[in-house]
C-alpha cells in the first residue's frame, strides 16, 4: 500500500448508487481516478452482498491502477476480506475494533457531522482522517446540520487530515480548501454527469483546486 500521507489530499470520490446505476460504476469510476482523485469511497447500501463484493473488487484494481485507495463504506468484514480501507460513521461500529481487524497501514475515516467532539474522539480511537459535513445544501443528505468553515479551522489543532463533505461544487470548494480541508468528498458534483469523459474532465478541476 502507497504511503496514508500521500493520498490523504484530494480529491475523494464516493460513489452513487443511483448515478452509477446501469454500467456507469466502473467507467465513470475510472474517470475520476484518470482525473486524479485519491480516494474512491465504494458507497453501497443494498443488501446483496455477492455484487457488492464482485463492484468492490473491480473497483480495487481500477483503485491499485491509478494509485489511489478503494474506502469502503460502513463495511468492516468486506473492507477485512479486500485487504481495504474503511470509512465509519457514527452508528456503524468501533474505530478501535476496526483498526484491530485492518491493521496499522488501512485507512479508516470516520464521520464526525459538525462537531469537533466527535472528531477530537475519532482521533484518539486512531482514524486516520475525520470527515465534517453537510457544508453546503446536499442531496445525499439533506436533512444533515450544516458545519461551517469555522469548525474546520478548530479542527487543524487535531492535526489529523480533515474532509468536507456535502454539496461541494467546483464554485466553492478552493474556500473550503482555504479553511483547512484536506480533501473534499463530492458525490453529485463529479457523478452527476452525461458522461465519463465529463467526469475525468470535474475530476482534473476539482484535484487543479487543490494546487491554485
């Protein structure tokens, strides 16, 4: 695995269930990695677990390809069985038990929502990067309390890599860039899309924010 501090700035893409539906997943995937995304966060929530393995492994190699990481989402045994990272929120199991099952060099993330509570704790139960959202209006989660810019400022004393998630868009994710995000988590703006040549294209934008 690549070295955790190499890939843990970014553009981090999570994937869609609805917008990837119908053969998108893995060609629109891959052009999020060709356009330079870091982390791609396998987002699954069905309950059919033989595709869900058989999409997580394909998306693993395109991942082992572009020498990015697969995050796979609230799933610890199928994270376990890949030899991948994970992504936690807070209703889906310990960080700590986690890390015992993954080992040292997996990446585990950890929703943290608006408050620097849950990530001041994330830390000490060793996640590897904390996640604070929604930040704008969101469709993935609508219903989520807003963070602020602020909160990502408090949160650089955790000196743990910070993503923000929620509504992001090419118009204002270089302020969240400047407040101290790390990576920027973006579902709509970079899936929702005619296109995979549309999807490396935001992907190119979104990772060039990174080095303005």
């Amino acid at each position: 695995m690549s070295n955790k501090t190499q890939v843990l700035r970014g553009l981090y893409a999570i994937t869609d269930s609805t917008l990837l539906a119908d053969g998108r997943l893995l060609p629109y995937c891959e052009a999020a990695l060709q356009g330079g995304a870091k982390l791609l966060q396998y987002r699954d929530k069905s309950s059919d677990g033989s595709r869900r393995l058989h999409e997580a492994k394909a998306l693993q190699t395109l991942c082992q390809d572009y020498g990015a990481r697969l995050i796979i989402n609230d799933d610890v045994h199928l994270a376990l069985e890949l030899g991948a990272d994970l992504h936690l929120g807070q209703e889906d199991g310990s960080l700590l038990q986690a890390r015992q099952l993954l080992g040292p060099d997996a990446i585990i993330g950890a929703t943290c929502h608006a408050r620097l509570d849950l990530a001041e704790d994330a830390v000490k139960q060793q996640a590897d990067y904390i996640a604070f959202g929604r930040f704008y209006n969101s469709q993935t989660k609508p219903g989520d309390v807003f963070a602020s810019t602020e909160l990502l400022e408090h949160a650089q004393q955790l000196q743990t890599p910070v993503v923000a998630i929620g509504g992001i868009t090419l118009d204002n994710g270089s302020t969240l860039i400047k407040h101290g995000a790390a990576m920027l988590a973006v579902i709509h703006g970079l899936f929702a899309a005619d296109s995979a040549a549309a999807v490396e294209q935001r992907a190119r934008a979104f990772s060039a924010l990174f080095t303005d």
